[in-house]
C-alpha cells in the first residue's frame, strides 16, 4: 500500500497559524500613525542596528520594511506591492468616531481620499557616511 504525500497544513490548525503569523505586517491604521511628521524622522534617521537588514538605514515608510541597499529600496518604490500600498493609504483610516456613526449616533460623512507621495529616494552618499562613522566607533 502506498502513501500520498501531505501538501498542506490542512487540519492542522497550529502550523496554519504560525504561518499566518509569521510575516505579518503592519496595519494601515499603524502605518498612518508612522505617516505623521514626528514619527516620519525617527523612522527614515533611525540608528545603525546590525541586526535589522541594511543596519536599519533604508527604511520605507509606507510598506514597513527594511532593505538592504538604496539600490534594493529604489527597486521597491517601483513595483507593484508598493503601488498597492500606497493605493491602501489614500483612504483615511476607519476610526471609533466613524464606526458611532454609521451605527446611527451622529451623520455619517464618508472617509476622504487623500494625496499619497512615495518618499523622496535615498541617497547612499548620505547613508554611507553614517554607516562608516558607526564602523569607524565600532573599531575604536
């Protein structure tokens, strides 16, 4: 008697919820947070940390990850994950306010779209410099 390999994790709910888990990301409401003026330079000028791919240098706002170069983060400004991204972003997040009112507490005023812009491309002169200042610190 043979046997047919198992392809999928069906039934086995524990292993179907790691992966679902496992790369999540951030929400949209999250991301709308990390748009505003305040959060925006902590997170395009963050420290160098080795562990988080490119040093934690090459940053984009919009999707939430990290790249390796300003080669690799110009690419993604370009493809369709991001395009989509930004597609997701023009509406304003749904909030608590919004929800009370469509239940019937208040009038109801559909969310507005908004103008998205990618984030200006970084240049890896300036990325290099502070990535060769923390070397030149780790050295010492």
């Amino acid at each position: 008697m043979t046997y047919k390999r198992k392809k999928y994790h069906y039934g086995d709910t524990h292993l179907r919820k790691k992966w679902r888990t496992k790369r999540r990301t951030k929400d949209l409401d999250q991301i709308d947070e990390d748009l505003k003026e305040k959060n925006v330079e902590k997170l395009l000028n963050q420290e160098v940390d080795a562990d988080k791919p490119g040093k934690a240098q090459f940053y984009c706002l919009h999707c939430a990850r990290y790249f390796i170069s300003d080669q690799a983060l110009n690419e993604h400004f370009r493809t369709k994950v991001h395009k989509r991204r930004m597609k997701a972003l023009e509406l304003e997040p749904y909030t608590i306010e919004e929800s009370e009112k469509a239940a019937g507490l208040g009038s109801y005023i559909a969310p507005k779209k908004r103008k998205i812009e990618t984030q200006k491309p970084v240049t890896e002169d300036c990325k290099r410099s502070k990535l060769e200042d923390d070397e030149m610190s780790d050295e010492n």
